[in-house]
C-alpha cells in the first residue's frame, strides 16, 4: 500500500469516527487529487475508478444537502475524465447523473455541468444539441452568477472579446491567457500582426499563472500554427517541442491529434514528407479511435432529456410570470386598501371636526352666554356692596371656568398625550374651594349645596385635573337641579379607593342636556378621572342624579 492510499485511510478512519462535514470534504478532495495524479502518470483506469471509489465513499455517507453537491461535483469530474479519454457516452451518462443530483438546486454548478455536455457535443458534431445546451449553460451562470462559465461560453461562441473582459475582471490569469491565443488564432487570417499582438499577450500571462498545462500547450501550439503561417516552419518546430512537455500531464487524446497535425504540416513545410507523413498518420489513427466511440452514442435520447428541460424551463418562467402577477396584483390591492383607509380616516375627521365645530358654538351659546349677561346686569346695578362686587367677582369665575373647559376640551380633542403630575391632595380643601366657587350660580336658584364629608379624605391624583372634575360635576348637578332644591356632596373609601358622591334632585341626564354643555364637562371629567387611574360613574333617574368620582387613595 503506497503513501497516497495509507492517507486516503487515515482520512476514512476519522470520518467514520467523527462524521464531520468537513472531515467529509477533506477525504473527497484526497480521492480528487489523486485520481488528477495518477492522470498525469497515464494510469487512466486508475484515475477513472479512483473517482469511482470516492462516489461509493460518498453514497455510504449520510445524505445532506453538502454530501450531494459532493457527489454531483465528483460526477462531473468523472464525466471530464472520460471526456479527456474520448469515452464520449460514458462522459454523458456522468454528466447527466450530476444533474440528476442538482435537481436544479443549484444553478452555479449545474451551469458547468451544462456546458461540459455541450462541449461533447462540439466533438460529436451534434451542432443543435450543442446550442440548446449552451444556452442552458449560460442562464443557470447568470442566475448561478457563475463568471467562469460564462467566460467558457463567450470563447465556445467565438465571443473573445467579452470573455477577455470578464476574465479582467475577475482578475483571472488563466481564463485571460486562454483567450488570449485564441483571439490569436482568430485573427490569423485577416490580420497576422495583430495576431501577433494578442500571442504575446499570452506568453506574457503564461509564467504568472500556477500548473497551467492546457494554456502552456495552446499557447505553443498557436504560437506554431502562427509560424506556418508566416512560412517559418523552424520557429514552429521550436514552439512545438516547447508544447509536447505538456503533453504527457494532460493526458488527453485530443491533445495528442491536435500536436501530430502540428507536427505533419510543419514537417511538411520544411519538404520532410517522411516525418510529416508520419505524423499524419498518427493524427488519422487517434481520429479514427474517437470516431469509433462515436457510434455508440444515443442522439434521441438526449433530445428527449433537451425537450424535458425546455418545457420545465418553460413552467418555471410561467409560474415566475403567474407569481409576478400574483404579487402585482397584491400590491395593487394593498395601496387600494391603504388609500381607502386613508380616505375614511380623513372623512372620519372632517366629521369630527364638524362635529367638535357645532359643540362649541352650541356650548358658547349656552354655557357662556348666561354668565356674561348676569355680569351684565350686576354691573349695570348702582349696588357698590360687598355682597354685590363678590357676586361679580364669582360671576367672573365662573366664565373664567366655562373658558377654561373650552381650552381643556380642545387639547383633549388633539392628538397629544396628556401629562398628569398625581401626588397626595387634601379632598376636602378642594372640594370647599369649589362649593366657593360654585354658590353664585347656586344663589341664583336658591339652591344649597350640602357638604357631608365628616372626616379627612386623600387621594394621590393631579390636584389640578381633580379640581376641574369635581367643579364640572358640582357645576352640572346645580345646573340641572330644580330651584329651592339641595345638591348633597358625600364620600367614602373603598378598596384603596376614595369615592366622591356629588346628589342632585333634577330631573335626572338626558341626551338632550348635551346641548346645554353638560357633555363637554363630563367628557373633560371623564378623560381626566381615567388620566388617573380613576374613573366617573353616573346613576341617573327622573328624580335626581349620583355622580361618583373614583379616584386612587395610593400610588
């Protein structure tokens, strides 16, 4: 067992103990590289069923995603290697089988996949096939974005000039050179010294790029047919034997016909028909041998495999187009939906606005109107009391109250959010500063507002939005009370919270009282009770109405 095979074991042993992926990978390449080194020695069977041992290596494996792309990459070499010995169908069959694995999964190496089959093509002169599936090859490296596949179709398709450009860019020295000569050989009959040009740009590559075999062979090889052409058959026997070094390490049977029809014309040209007839002959035997294997091939079977791929080509770009409908048509829907939303959302607030609009004139027609004719007519009185100028001045407070709900009421009508301050707040002081503030208006029907609180009472609110609920309450129970009649204020705890019970005995809320300003003080009331945590219940009938504001008693 030599050192190669010792390595190759060594490889296994640890896959079989560790599994890993990686470990998967490494012994594959093994088996790669040295089926490429027995190659290079012509111990072809060897090359072929090394890559064979791999395929059975990796069939063993568990089945993954990686594992397969391992077997379809060594299927493809192994159709390449039959391809280099001529072994047309046996390349073919590998070839199809890497495909197979792909399922189409992977467009970057089923692209080269594709273009190896129609290179055989080329050789077999299949010229319809070879188009069909070069154009395969070529959409799977744009979707596959696969640049040295499409640099091989641009110089398969006399395409020089695009090839050279994308090898540039890639920065490719081996690609570069490759089209390079041949860009050569394409102009040798129109215009041998830019011909001449494009061979030196080749030689120039050729020492930069690493194991570089085929190029050092094309090179030397077009480098002769140049030579010929100029009638120089010594420079070309020169170049010759510079490009049969290569020959051994490529091992490949068309390179052996392309240097014996090299070596028969140059021999030829210096009038050594001997030797050039030699060599021809070789070049006619080595034909011979490819053609021979050319007969065992089945065309109508891959014009069935060529018309599969169409029409599966043909459903995915329709499924593609149905799809790109499919989410046109979404998107369409979608901003028709957007655009809706956006319009009743707007006719929602233009509505709103109107609304908002009607209310406050409504609430300026009432609420307002009232205190500023009874400031009227107690200004218009000659009375300088005490008693006079104090009822002016609750007059005045309470038009500064009804101004005051207006402003709240429109900030509560904004977006905006609205910020309390809660802290620990004397009731009882607030709620003597609002009987205070509301006995003008109770003066005026002689109705007296009755303060039940026996003992102290604390809630943590914001002391200001407490006050502006506990005053449109006490304001609305006076204002819808009968005259002569009492408005009874009371509270207790319950449940960590304080409720404070405002009475009346009207004739209870209605939604007609809307129109008087009773909704713009509670909806302020309500708003603010909730801003704390808090809320405001309403227990209404025909003989009177309960108010409770609850509040919390701790943070």
């Amino acid at each position: 067992m030599n050192k190669t095979n010792l390595l190759l074991t060594f490889f296994l042993l640890i896959y079989s103990c560790f599994g890993y992926s990686q470990e998967e990978e490494n012994t594959v390449n093994e088996f790669w590289n040295q089926s490429k080194l027995l190659h290079k020695q012509n111990k072809n069977e060897e090359s072929i069923n090394t890559y064979k041992k791999c395929i059975k290596f990796l069939k063993n494996n568990k089945q993954n995603s990686e594992n397969r792309l391992l077997q379809a990459k060594t299927y493809n070499k192994l159709g390449e290697r039959y391809q280099e010995y001529a072994e047309w169908t046996l390349s073919l069959q590998s070839y199809d089988t890497a495909i197979i694995i792909l399922d189409g999964k992977n467009d970057y190496y089923e692209s080269a996949v594709l273009l190896n089959i129609s290179k055989i093509f080329i050789k077999i002169r299949e010229y319809k096939l070879r188009k069909q599936y070069m154009q395969l090859a070529k959409n799977k490296a744009v979707t596959g974005k696969n640049n040295l596949i499409l640099i091989d179709y641009y110089k398969l398709n006399s395409k020089y000039d695009s090839a050279i450009m994308i090898s540039k860019k890639i920065n490719n020295n081996a690609y570069l050179c490759n089209n390079y000569y041949l860009k050569a050989f394409s102009l040798f009959r129109k215009d041998l010294d830019k011909s001449r040009k494009y061979l030196d740009s080749a030689l120039y590559i050729l020492p930069k790029i690493d194991e570089a075999p085929l190029q050092y062979f094309q090179v030397y090889v077009y480098s002769s047919e140049y030579y010929i052409k100029r009638n120089e058959p010594d420079s070309s026997l020169s170049v010759l034997k510079k490009a049969e070094k290569a020959v051994p390490i490529l091992n490949d049977l068309e390179v052996d016909i392309h240097i014996a029809e090299m070596y028969s014309a140059t021999y030829a040209l210096k009038k050594d028909y001997k030797k050039a007839y030699l060599y021809k002959k070789k070049s006619i035997s080595l034909n011979n041998k490819i053609k021979s294997t050319q007969k065992l091939f089945a065309y109508t079977d891959w014009e069935r495999k060529i018309q599969k791929r169409k029409s599966e080509e043909k459903l995915e770009a329709e499924t593609k187009n149905r799809n790109l409908i499919i989410i046109f048509s979404l998107i369409i829907i979608i901003i028709f939906s957007v655009v809706i939303l956006k319009i009743r959302r707007l006719n929602t607030k233009l509505k709103n606005a109107n609304y908002n609009k009607d209310r406050l004139f409504e609430i300026i027609a009432h609420d307002l109107r009232k205190p500023i004719i009874s400031l009227n007519l107690l200004y218009k009185n000659d009375d300088n009391s005490p008693n006079n100028k104090a009822n002016i001045q609750q007059g005045i407070n309470y038009l500064l109250q009804g101004f005051d709900n207006l402003l709240r009421w429109s900030i509560s009508q904004k977006d905006t959010k609205i910020k309390t301050k809660p802290k620990i707040i004397d009731i009882n002081e607030l709620i003597e500063e609002n009987i205070e503030f509301a006995n003008l208006e109770a003066q005026q029907k002689s109705i007296f507002i009755e303060n039940n609180l026996k003992t102290d009472y604390i809630a943590y609110a914001d002391e200001g939005m407490t006050s502006v609920c506990i005053r449109n309450v006490l304001s609305n129970a006076i204002k819808f009370s009968k005259n002569n009649t009492n408005v009874k204020i009371d509270a207790n705890e319950e449940n960590n919270h304080l409720y404070i019970s405002i009475l009346d005995s009207g004739e209870g809320f209605t939604a007609k009282h809307n129109k008087k300003g009773f909704g713009i003080g509670l909806e302020i009331s309500q708003k603010f009770a909730v801003l704390n945590k808090g809320e405001i219940k309403i227990n209404s009938s025909p003989k009177g109405s309960k108010v409770q504001i609850i509040l919390p008693v701790n943070s």
